[in-house]
C-alpha cells in the first residue's frame, strides 16, 4: 500500500524522530493507525451502549428525571460511597 501524506504530516512526523519520540516515520504512520483503530472500537462500544439503553427504555426499564428523582439518585450514590469507604477503612490491606 502506498499513501501520500501531506507536507505537514512529513513534517510533524520527522519532528517526532528526530526528537527521539518515534524511531521511524513509519512507526508514525503506524501509530497513527493504533490510535484510529482504538477511537473507532470506543465509537462500536458508544453506539452499542446507545442501542442497549434505547432497548432498556424499549423495555419499559427507564426511570423518570424529575428534580426530586436526582435528589434521590444524589442520595443513594452518597449512601453508596460512605459504605465503600467505611468498608476499605475497615478492611485496610
């Protein structure tokens, strides 16, 4: 596979090897490649966690959003995290 990149893609990848970043311009590329790969993955797991929630509302399993509901949903997460707290200071490892 040939790729023609831009000058200023030519550029910043030199910059990163002669700065002692990347051995290569090719391992540029190729991390380059690295990071899409795993923004795409993140980007698959977003949109199924979207289909997942759409089918739990499907389902009837949404919850309304009223001030006093985060009030309470506030409280309980305070409640949570006292619990886990007062159990690590209990269990000191």
């Amino acid at each position: 596979m040939e790729v023609q990149l831009t000058s200023d893609q030519i550029s910043f990848a030199r910059r990163a090897v002669e700065s002692g970043r990347l051995h290569t311009e090719e391992d540029a590329v190729q991390e380059a490649l690295a990071l899409w790969e795993e923004r795409e993955r993140g980007r698959v797991e977003f949109l199924a966690s979207i289909d997942d929630a759409r089918a739990s509302l499907a389902r009837g399993e949404g919850r309304a959003i009223t001030q006093e509901s985060m009030r309470e949903l506030a409280g309980e997460v305070r409640e949570r995290g006292r619990a886990r707290l007062i159990a690590e200071l209990a269990d000191p490892r």
